[in-house]
C-alpha cells in the first residue's frame, strides 16, 4: 500500500459515519484534506454541521440502552474481533495516516498503527475487569456494594498529530465500558477516524455504538461538548481550546476529560551516558516532526557534559533524513500543513534575537520546498522566561540549556505552565529516583524518552490537563460509580428509623 491510497474513491458517500453508514455533511461547507508533503487535495468533502452532530447524537442515544445492557463478556468478544479487523486493514490505516498527515511510512507502520491495534487488544480484556467493592454494615445487617456503570453518549474530539491512535484512545475505553460514542477528528485530518469506524462496523460493532463527524471546531465541535444529550466530553489539543472546552462544558455539569499541551523536559545529569541522551535528544524531539506534546522541546544539561551534548546533537541532527513519508528510509516528514510550518518557523525567527541557532531554522529547498518541510533545529543560549523555552512550539525544534547543580536542573524542568511528560538521565538510582519524585509531569521516563504502551496511563497535570487515556485508569473514567445497599435482615428495620422520627417511626 502506498500513494495509490485514492481516499477521494474510498469516502465517496461522504467523511460522516453516523449511525452505520457514510454520508455527507449537511453545512454547506467544504474541507480540504491535503497531503502535506505535495500540498495536493487528496479529499475535499462536505463538513459536518450542528445539524449532523444533533443526528449523530441521536444515534448514539438510541444505541446506548442495548449497548450498555452487553455483557462484558460480549462487548470484549466484539473488541476482540475489532482488533483482528483493524490488523487485517493495517496497510490500509498506515497508507491512509501517512498520506493525511506526511508521517513517515515507517512510523505509521511500526508505532501508530500496531500501538492502535494493541490498544484495540487491551480494552478488549479490560472490558471483563470493571471491578465493583462490597462491604458489610450496621453490625452485618446491610451489605453495600459499589456498582461502576456507563456514563451514556461521549463526545469526544481528537486532534490532527496522532488521528488514528487518539480515535483509539478516546473509543476503545468508552465502549468496553458500555458507553456509546460521537467523535470528532479534526477537520483536517478524518481519514483514518473513518476507516477505524468501518473496521469497528465489520467487527460487528452495533450502529450508532461509534459515529464519527468530521466538522469545525466552531460549530461541530462546540455543539458537540455543549449538547444536552451528552454526558461527558474527552478533549485532546491545545490549552487554550481546552480552557473552552470545559468553558462549554460546564453549561451542562457534564464530565470532562482533557488532555492538553506541553513542554517536556530533558534534564541530562553529569554522569549519565552522552551518546544515549544524545540519540535520545533528537529522536524525542523529533518524533512525528515534533508534533507531539510528550516531544522532548527543552534539554537541561549539567554544565560539564553541556557542550559535547549541543555538539552531539547537532551532528546527529545533520545525520536525519527528509524526504517522502511513502520512502521507507525517509526518518522526517513535513509538518501537518504549511500554515503549521510558518508558526514553527516564525518562532525560531524571533528566537534569532535573543538566542542562537545552532542548525536548521529553516525549510528545504528543492524537491522538498513544495511540501511543509523544515530542518531540525536546535537553539541555544535561550533565557528560561524566552518564547522558545515556556511555549509549545509543536515542531522539530529543541532549546538546550545549561545547569549547575541538581536543585537547579529540577527546578528549571518544573519552571514552565505544562506537565505532560519529562525525562531524567543519570546512572546514578538516586538522582533518577528523586527526578522522578518532584517533576510534576504525569510521566517521567528514566534514560529514555517516548515510549507508551496500553497497560500504563497517558496524561498530565497543571495545564496539560487531567484524565487518562489508555491503561485500567482510562477505563474507569468512562464509568460512573454508584452506591447500593441492601438489607440482609429480610425485614424491614426501624432502628435507625427511629432514632430520626421516635415512635412515629
């Protein structure tokens, strides 16, 4: 599978998926989707308006009811069977991801696409392990038992970098749990969303259990989260969106679940090993063309291995290779769309006055110059207050700054509004261990810098949000907990009664 991906054949009934079948959006309005590294239409298809979110909705209502009422036992058959269908399309899903967001052929392969189907795989167990607790009362009389029930219709949005393994994280917990679900990808990025909703149909997933509409943030997306018939909202982008997000949100005193920016640090203690915290450096930083809010963007660096690190890094970051994400050997591909290229760029123009560009800070030329390219970059001599260093840059660009003591590296790594994910390099257990302890970030990795994997949660604190995606705790937060108590005297009691009315009791 390769460029012949036609997805202008393949989404010919419309980029809608509602209620089981594909159509087109009722808005008026049409959305481009471009493939970012040619800057060619690849799909132009009718957006999804209020109107088209309200029937999703519906759909989702009506779906609920049977949905919920599945035993556990069935909806993990039906997740396993989805898992086997979304391994039978995974060229397909690859194809597609690559071409909609100019991932490399090789990431969408390797991490995206085998990532979503493991998840696939992992809350298809889950799904028989919703666990409920039971306690005795009142002297053995009455026996409480604590139920975990479905919530009702999620709406959930996802974001443009990782549309197919977002669709998966936001899905995959809320229906093994009983819920139904009406999600939103970005407009700019539906297609594997829509392929991950046919491979669900195939599965034999019930219609109207997971719609898709493929809509504006502004309309599709606000109608979404502030729709009455909605009972929780699950937001993946921006800080700034997400302050909107639980804005509308709280309209209808609905559940909110937002995962949100960040700025992860890369704090490099005097005795770890260099040549692993460089390669680290640059794969963390340059992961899905930095377009990840686990990137590595900031690197603290112990004064004593400060130099050789920025000297290491730029050398490897000349070493990467740019070119066509369908190239297997291609290691960067173009940012998402050239709009994006010009923010990156026009941050590192603006560092070039109070920093130094090491390498990169600009786009290709040649072949590459049509697409949304642009060079690793690597900043030094940026203060801690900078742009570049307390900004989301959301590109292939790493700030590198020096520390002396471990008090000022970890402080430093904590210095900015984010706390999504951070890294900590040293040989020595202790320094890890206590890196580990007072970053505030919902992940640290020790001596690496990246890798998630089903089992373990994914999100952060301060403003990168709160909630989890993936693990056992993603799935309770598409429950809610309900209290029950029974009388195990098999007559109706009036002690307690009593002690409230007397003897009217």
């Amino acid at each position: 599978m390769d460029q012949r991906f036609d997805a202008t054949e393949r989404f010919a009934e419309g980029a809608q998926f509602i209620a089981g079948s594909l159509q087109n959006g009722t808005s008026g309005r049409t959305q481009d989707v471009v493939d970012p590294a040619t800057g060619e239409t690849v799909l132009r298809y009718e957006l999804a308006g209020t109107a088209d979110v309200d029937t999703a909705v519906a759909a989702a209502a009506r779906a609920f009811p049977g949905w919920a009422r599945a035993t556990p036992g069935e909806r993990s058959d039906t997740l396993h069977r989805f898992a086997a269908a979304l391994a039978e399309d995974a060229a397909e899903l690859a194809a597609a991801e690559s071409l909609n967001c100019g991932k490399p052929i090789k990431l969408s392969t390797e991490f995206d696409v085998p990532g979503t189907i493991d998840n696939a795989a992992f809350f298809a167990g889950a799904a028989r392990h919703l666990e409920g607790k039971a306690a005795g009362e009142y002297s053995g009389d009455h026996t409480s038992v604590i139920r975990r029930e479905p919530i009702g219709v999620v709406g959930s949005i996802a974001p443009w970098n990782y549309p197919l393994q977002m669709a998966a994280w936001k899905v995959l917990p809320a229906i093994a749990a009983g819920n139904t679900i009406v999600l939103k990808p970005a407009e700019i990025t539906p297609l594997t969303s829509l392929l991950f909703a046919r491979a669900a149909q195939r599965a034999g997933l019930p219609d109207g259990v997971l719609n898709i509409v493929s809509g504006a943030g502004r309309d599709a997306g606000e109608r979404l989260v502030g729709h009455p018939d909605v009972a929780m909202t699950s937001f993946t982008g921006s800080t700034a969106v997400g302050k909107r997000v639980a804005e509308l949100a709280t309209g209808t005193v609905k559940r909110i679940h937002l995962e949100l920016g960040g700025k992860a640090p890369f704090v490099v203690f005097d005795d770890a090993d260099l040549e692993a915290a460089v390669h680290g450096a640059v794969a963390g930083a340059l992961i899905n063309t930095g377009q990840d809010c686990t990137a590595a963007t900031r690197a603290y660096v112990q004064r004593p291995l400060y130099d050789a690190f920025v000297s290491g890094v730029a050398d490897l970051m000349a070493t990467v290779r740019l070119g066509d994400p369908f190239d297997p050997s291609t290691d960067l591909g173009p940012l998402i769309s050239h709009a994006q290229r010009d923010r990156v760029a026009a941050f590192v123009e603006r560092a070039r006055g109070y920093a130094t560009v090491v390498t990169g800070g600009a786009a290709p030329q040649g072949q590459l110059a049509k697409g949304a390219y642009y060079l690793p970059t690597l900043i030094t001599g940026a203060a801690q207050d900078s742009e570049v260093v307390q900004s989301e840059i959301f590109g292939p660009v790493l700030v590198v700054l020096p520390f002396d003591s471990d008090d000022e590296g970890l402080a430093l790594a904590n210095d900015t509004p984010y706390g999504l994910a951070a890294s900590a390099w040293s040989r020595d257990v202790y320094r890890t261990g206590r890196a580990t302890r007072e970053i505030n970030a919902g992940c640290v990795w020790v001596n690496d810098h990246i890798p998630i994997l089903s089992e373990m949660p994914h999100g952060g604190a301060k403003a990168s949000g709160f909630g989890k995606d993936m693990s056992a705790y993603s799935f309770e937060e598409y429950t809610q907990v309900k209290h029950v108590m029974y009388d195990n005297t098999g007559v109706a009691r009036k002690d307690w009664h009593r002690t409230i009315f007397g003897d009217r009791a």
